[in-house]
C-alpha cells in the first residue's frame, strides 16, 4: 500500500508533540498529517484529509474522543467511489478501569498515558497488520464498508449507556417553568432532544426543558421503551408511526402525534435492519 497517513486529535499540545515523537520512532514511515486540539476540528480535518489512522484523546473540549469518532463514522462519505476506508482507531487515555475494560471489550486498539515505547510498538504492529489487510473497494452508492461497520458496532459498544445496578427506570421527569416545576409523567413522552445546554422533553402537545444532559438521563430510561436514534435524539418505540429511506440511504423517522421528522445516525440504523 501507499505510505500510511495518520491525524492525531489531543488538546495537551505536549502531549501531542510526544506521541508524534514516539510515532516517527516507532513507525518512520508513517506520516502525521495534521495535529488539531479539539473534537470537532477532529472531525473536520478527518474528513478532509481520509488519513489512514486516527489517534483521538478520549477527554478533548467539546466533543471527546469517543463523540468524534462516531460524528465522523455517521458522515464518512459512502457516495464517493474514490473515498478511502474508514480509518482504523486508537483511543488515547488517562488510565481509567471502565475505559480500559471497555476498549478491550470491543477489541479498540489504546494508549495510555504517557504513552509508553513498548505498548506503542504493539499497536503499530497490530495497526500495520490491519492495513494491509483492508481492501479499498469501490462499493455501491451508499453501500458502508466492512471498516465503517467494524467502527460503528465497536463504538455502539463504547457508547452504549450503562444503568446503575438496581435503579428502576425513571417513572417522571420534573421541569422548572418560571416559579413553578412541572411533573412530566414518562410515559407522555414521545422524544428527547439535546439543544445546547437544554434538553427537550416533547410530548404530544407539549415541550419542555430540562437542564439534565440527555447523557446523564439516559441510563435511567428503559432501554426497551426509549432508543436513541441520534447522538442527541432519543424516541419512545412505541411513538414510531415509521420510518423512511432516502436516496442516498439515510434514514428518518416520524412520530404519531409529531408533525417533525427525526434524523437517524449510522450508528443506530441498525435498530432498522428491516428498512
């Protein structure tokens, strides 16, 4: 293959200027294309440049790591012919036990802070095996590739929320409206939705804000009753009149009693095979 290409996305510019250090190092034949410090200059750069390999920190403003990943496999282009695989994935990190257990877990290539010569040798080995390994077809339009489904399912895994052991699922939701709280009961809500430093909480009839994080309320919604269809959208299942296709395959979804229609992500399209 063609010389390997890599963008690396870490806010600490020390730090990034060491991995890139160890990298020439450990693989001169590798060439960094870009150093950016947040998320979604991540992303941005990601799509321009199609680099071979990401090395994303996990905690970066704004979007983290793990956040960048999944906007940049939801637009990764699948309508151009000539667009490369999607990139393989290295999460960069502060020792954490959760986040090292969950890498492994769905078997995501990582780094430690600092990163160390021996365990960064690994990796290079493991990366170069995967990139001589990766075809670069030329698949139908909108078809995804086999390293942009490998990306998704790995980053559903990581993503996925985790309810705390023996919670029941929230039965109502409590909204402040002037002087007054409102108490939304769960079961009238057809969808939830990020919107800046709010969340929207909509009913048939009504909407209201929260100041919950829809990252933090999550875990507490059934996962059976509520789905996220987005990276800031979630749905009551049973509120799903249906669900659409359009030309360049993505999907969208309309509610009983909603006039709007809802984006859904790559990542979550999977709750749709049947489409």
């Amino acid at each position: 293959m063609s010389q390997a290409t890599a963008l690396i996305a870490e806010d600490e510019p020390l730090l990034a200027q060491a991995l890139q250090a160890e990298l020439a190092r450990a693989w001169p034949a590798l060439q960094v294309l870009r150093t950016v410090g947040d998320g979604a200059s991540a992303v941005e750069a990601a799509l321009a440049l199609q680099p071979d390999v990401l090395f994303f920190d996990i905690r970066m403003p704004g979007l983290g790591g793990l956040e960048a990943a999944a906007e940049l496999a939801d637009t990764w282009p699948t309508a151009d012919t000539q667009a490369k695989p999607f990139p393989a994935l290295v999460f960069v990190t502060a020792y954490d036990q959760y986040a090292v257990q969950a890498f492994e877990a769905q078997a995501v290539d990582y780094l430690l802070k600092p990163v160390q010569a021996v365990r960064l040798q690994k990796t290079v080995s493991k990366l170069q095996k995967t990139l001589a390994n990766t075809a670069h077809p030329a698949p139908e339009t909108g078809a995804i590739s086999e390293p942009l489904e490998a990306a998704l399912a790995q980053l559903r895994g990581l993503l996925a929320p985790i309810a705390a052991p023996g919670l029941a699922p929230l039965q109502v939701l409590q909204a402040s409206v002037g002087n007054h709280i409102h108490l939304i009961p769960v079961e009238d809500v057809l969808y939830l939705e990020a919107a800046d430093k709010y969340l929207r909480v909509l009913t048939a009839t009504q909407e209201y804000l929260l100041r919950t994080p829809l990252k933090e309320l999550l875990p507490q919604l059934d996962a059976q009753t509520f789905w996220q269809v987005h990276r800031g959208t979630v749905v009551r299942v049973q509120g799903i009149r249906s669900v659409s296709r359009d030309e360049a395959g993505r999907l969208s979804l309309t509610l009983h009693h909603r006039s709007e229609k809802l984006p859904v992500s790559r990542l979550y399209a999977h709750r749709f095979k049947a489409m």
